[in-house]
C-alpha cells in the first residue's frame, strides 16, 4: 500500500501535542499531509486514543551479525527493534570479525538495507578491540560511521584514548554531523574475574564482584581527556551513583559530555541475581538500589541523555550455563518502552526526548528520525497506547533469542504500531514482515 493514515491519535514530539491526523507516502517514505478529516488513503488505522510520536531511536544494540547468527541477525534484530518501536539502531562491533574494516562495515550495511528499521553501523575504535592501534576511523567515517567504541572492553590506554578523542575532533565530515567515541566505562585491572556487582550480594552468593570504582575510575578518565581535548565522548551504560555524580558535575562544567543508561540498570537491583539466574547477568552487573535511584534520578534532569537497551542475546544454551560461566547481558528492545513508562514516572514527552530525538541528535540521525512530524519530513513514527497494560512473555520475543529478565513482569504502555521511511513494519503489535 502506498499512502497510509493515522487517524484520531494525538500527535506529541519536539513541538508539543496536538490532534491531528498524519498521511504516510511510503512511496516517497515521507509525511504527505498533517491535519484533521484525512481520507482517500490506501490504508487507514484508527488511532484514537493513542499517541503518535517520532520513532525510537537505540544508540546501543547488539545484533550478533556477523558471526553468531544463532543468538541475533540483522533481520531478526530489526524486527525486534520495530516491534519495540524504534527505527534506528545503532549495532556495535564486537562482531565476529569485529566491526573495524570496510569490508564489514559495507557487510553490516548490505545486510541492512532489507530491514526493518535503519541500521547504523558503530565500528571500533582500536583493531580487533584489542586496545592497541587505533582503527581507520577515518574510512570508515566516510562510510557513514559515526560513533566508534570498544564496547564490552573499553579503551584501557589513557594515551591511546587521548589520541582517538582528538583525531575524532579533528575529522570533517560532509553532512554536518559529528563523530562520537563511545566508551565502555570500566577498568578491567579492578573488574577482572568479576561476574557481578561487588557487595553484600556478591559475598552471599560465593561469586566473584566488579567493584563501582572500576567503571567511576573510567568515567572520571575521560571526563578529564574530553576537558583535556574538547573532543566529544558518550559514557556508555551508567550503572553507578558516582558515574552518574560524575558526569553531572561535568556537564555542569561544560564539559563535552553525554550519557546513556539500560532499563535493567533503572529497575534491577543486584539483589536479582540470589537465584542464579543467568538472565540477570549482566555487564556492567546490575548495582544496589542507591545506584537505581541515581541513574533514575539523572535521567530526571537529563544528567543522563538517553535510554539505550544494551540489548545483548544470547542462545538458550549460553545461557543455561552456570551464572560464572554463562555470558552477560539481556535483549531489551521489545520492552524498553514499557518498562520505561511503567517504572520511571516521565511524560511521553520526556520519553521521546531521552528515547528519540536525543539519541537521533547525538548518533547523527536527527535528519530522519527523532525529529518533528512534519510533513515533507521521513515518515519514521511509533503509534503507542501509554496506559495498555500487559504482561511480557519470552514465548512471544520477534527475535532469535529469549534472555530477558522481564518475564512475567507487568507493564503499562505498548506500541502498538511501527512506520519506518513511510512503510508499516509493526501493526497491532505484530510485525508484517
């Protein structure tokens, strides 16, 4: 179908709310017509009651290919991710090879061009993210990569760091936007053999702890290279109250600082893991709820720029291995949403500003997702009911893996549709393709 209507729904973005109803030209994959009565479409879907907003936009996603297509592929990632209501994701690059080469970068592209939501490839920001020699960062820019980051090791070289943030600073590229190292905060001299939280809990349970300092050291590291270079850096996954004390009193300095935090680290205490539950571990390893109230609290007053998933899956072998043995992390983009309207007590504006227009800005995306909804703008939209409630099943995940620690909570506010560049992707929840 080439034209599709919104109908009856309350239109809220960057501009504010209004009642209106939206046309979608997948055609020319852009907003045709915004106004009241619209008619005359090739399909129409009643949205009274719902809200349409700019797509969801994830800075920080997993997608496993290439390398480990058992657990995620770029297809079934994008499904996942359109379920969730996003139309763009970022995919980090401790792929199988790793994502610091043209030749995978123009792979991961290849592969995303059938999608469905954009995919953005990161690439590394050492060879092989082995923290040695910097990747060619500046080829792979001029592929369209914009955001370079060692995720799952962090760049452990203060030098080396420094070099990276000014080359980064230093490059130009021609369509105005900027380049972004993101660093996995966490020095591995004081986290290694930790497989979770060092505590109370960490001590009952008999299992080895990553100490709050060891991602602090490493946030207040390159807070001090951002001062020292002027160079932009996006902490990754803020999991602790000093993390996050520490990027506020930069920001308040005007340092060039941004930050994202994972809905696990907003919910989830380490409290979680008593069972052993492999699906509760996770890196950087859930805190202590003094730690949840903080990263709460920075996503409040926007110390904390963004909600980014950290959606990391796994197979359902991996997972069934004993909690020191089994790999970190859990999917999270079907439910972000959710468990951010459920638990944090934001407006839907607010959740559009940390979960669409701020990641789009920062990732480099604020051409086409993000923005207003306005017409001659590409059609990148969610249509969500803030107030259905329902209960999340793994049995009912789009994607190839089911390691989320969500099981059986119950939740408020769902999307319930996905457009993404004008074509419906997700409708009544499900996805169309």
């Amino acid at each position: 179908m080439s034209t599709t209507a919104l109908t009856g729904g309350t239109v809220i973005d960057s501009s504010g709310s209004r009642q209106v109803d939206v046309l979608v030209d997948q055609g020319t994959g852009q907003i045709a017509e915004i106004g009241t009565g619209i008619s005359g479409a090739d399909r129409t879907i009643d949205v009274a009651g719902q809200t349409i907003i700019p797509g969801f936009v994830d800075l920080h996603v997993h997608l496993r290919q290439p390398g480990n297509e058992a657990a995620e592929t770029i297809e079934s990632g994008s499904r996942a991710a359109a379920v969730g209501g996003f139309t763009a994701v970022v995919a980090m690059p401790n792929t199988t090879p790793c994502t610091d080469s043209a030749a995978v970068v123009n792979e991961i592209l290849a592969f995303g061009r059938t999608a469905l939501c954009e995919i953005k490839p990161s690439a590394a920001i050492t060879i092989g993210r082995d923290g040695e020699a910097l990747a060619p960062m500046g080829e792979l820019a001029g592929l369209g990569v914009r955001m370079f980051t060692d995720d799952g090791t962090g760049v452990q070289d203060a030098q080396l760091m420094r070099r990276a943030l000014e080359y980064a600073d230093s490059m130009v590229v021609n369509d105005g936007t900027n380049i972004v190292l993101s660093q996995h905060c966490e020095v591995t001299a004081l986290s290694q053999g930790g497989v979770m939280h060092e505590g109370e809990w960490s001590s009952r349970l008999g299992l080895g702890g990553q100490p709050s300092e060891a991602e602090e050291l490493m946030v207040m590291r390159d807070i001090a290279l951002a001062r020292l270079t002027g160079a932009r850096v996006h902490m990754q996954h803020l999991s602790t109250a000093g993390s996050v004390a520490a990027v506020r009193a930069a920001k308040a300095a005007g340092y060039p600082v941004t930050a994202e935090a994972a809905p696990h680290h907003f919910t989830l205490t380490d409290a979680a893991c008593a069972d052993y539950d492999t699906c509760f571990k996770v890196h950087p390893p859930l805190r202590t709820a003094s730690d949840v109230e903080a990263v709460r609290a920075g996503l409040a007053d926007g110390t904390i720029d963004v909600i980014a998933t950290d959606h990391a899956p796994h197979t359902a072998d991996a997972k069934e291995l004993p909690f020191d043995q089994a790999p970190p992390g859990m999917v999270g983009l079907e439910t972000a949403f959710a468990i951010a309207n459920t638990e944090l007590g934001l407006s839907i504006e607010q959740l559009v500003q940390v979960m669409s227009s701020r990641p789009a800005e920062i990732g480099g995306l604020g051409d086409r997702h993000g923005g207003p909804i306005e017409v001659g703008r590409p059609a990148n939209l969610c249509v969500i009911d803030a107030d259905e409630e329902w209960t999340i099943d793994r049995a009912q995940l789009a994607g190839l893996s089911s390691n989320t620690p969500f099981h059986g909570k119950n939740v408020r506010g769902r999307v319930r549709h996905t457009i993404f560049s004008g074509e419906v992707v997700v409708l009544d929840t499900k996805p169309l393709r």
